[in-house]
C-alpha cells in the first residue's frame, strides 16, 4: 500500500511539475514549485480532511518528488532540444 501511495505522489508531482510550467510560465521558480506542492496535496488520494494533515506530515517526501520531477522535465528538454 506505501507503495502505491508513493507511486500516486510520484505521478502528480509530474503532472503538477507540468500544469506549474504551462500555467505560470512568467514566474519564478520558486512560484511555480509552490504551485506544485500544492497541486500535489490538493490531489492526494485520500479524504479530504485527511489531504491536508499529511500533506503536512509528507512534505518533505512531497517537496523531493517535485524536485525530482523538475529534474526529469528538465533533461527531457536537453534531450529534446
């Protein structure tokens, strides 16, 4: 079950790391993992009073998909490019 629930924040790190770059491309970096981080915990598979409390409680493991999220997005447009 961690997992899977690993996995599940893995993905929406990546898909938040993608809807940051379209959605506020004129904004710093910084701004746009903020708006990653909170995609993630808005979109967390549990219920909703839970999302918050461990999105608190996994932040960090939250703040590190997302940078390893903008690390692959980044190499796939070296290798793009």
């Amino acid at each position: 079950m961690l997992e899977s629930f690993r996995n599940k924040v893995l993905e929406l790190a990546g898909q938040a790391v993608a809807t940051a770059e379209e959605t506020l491309a004129g904004e710093s970096g910084k701004q746009k993992k903020i708006a990653a981080v909170k995609y993630v915990v808005t979109h967390l598979p549990v219920p909703t009073p839970i999302r918050y409390v461990l999105g608190v409680v996994l932040s960090v493991f939250i703040d590190s998909a997302v940078e390893i999220a903008v690390a692959y997005m980044n190499s796939r447009k070296k290798v793009e490019g």
